[in-house]
C-alpha cells in the first residue's frame, strides 16, 4: 500500500512540489508533465498518451487541499497545471 501524499499547504509548496514531482517519475508519468512525450503517432499511441495524462492530473489533484483546487481547469493537460501551480505558489513560497 502506498503512503498517502502529503497536501499542498501555503507554506509547503517547495516541498510539495519536490515530493509530487518524484511520485510522478516513480510513476512513469514525469515525462508527459513535463512535456517531453507528446500525443504524436498512431491512434494507439495517442489513447496512451492521454490515459497517461489522466493519471499524472489525478495525482496531481488529489495532492491539493480542497481550498487550492480552484486553480485546477479540469480540462488543462497536466503540462499545464504544473505549469500554472508553479507560477500562482513557486514565487509566494520564495518568500518564506
């Protein structure tokens, strides 16, 4: 059984975002939130692709607080709200 990802709070995105980023790569799934695998190629390829997104969005959502999941566009590739989570709490973290 897997341990239960920690939250994003206010004032733990740094730490967040380190811990999802390596879930995601155990996962197999960094490449496509990063960008790195595209949906190019045959139908097949693409469906995989897509599922795979699915899976790195999910994880993503399910590691934010009710409170922060306003910021989620549900229909964002998660390229994009890594992108956009990054950018809204990266610099207000600096901070602290």
């Amino acid at each position: 059984m897997e341990t239960p990802l920690e939250k994003y709070s206010w004032f733990n995105f740094n730490a967040w975002k380190v811990k999802i980023h390596m879930h995601l790569m155990n996962k197999n799934l960094w490449g496509i939130v990063k960008g790195i695998e595209t949906t190019l190629g045959d139908l097949t390829k693409v469906l995989e692709w897509k599922s795979r997104d699915d899976k790195s969005k999910a994880i993503i959502d399910l590691a934010l607080t009710d409170s922060e999941l306003y910021h989620i566009d549900l229909e964002d590739l998660s390229k994009y709200i890594w992108e956009n989570l990054s950018k809204l709490f990266g610099a207000v973290n600096a901070k602290f």
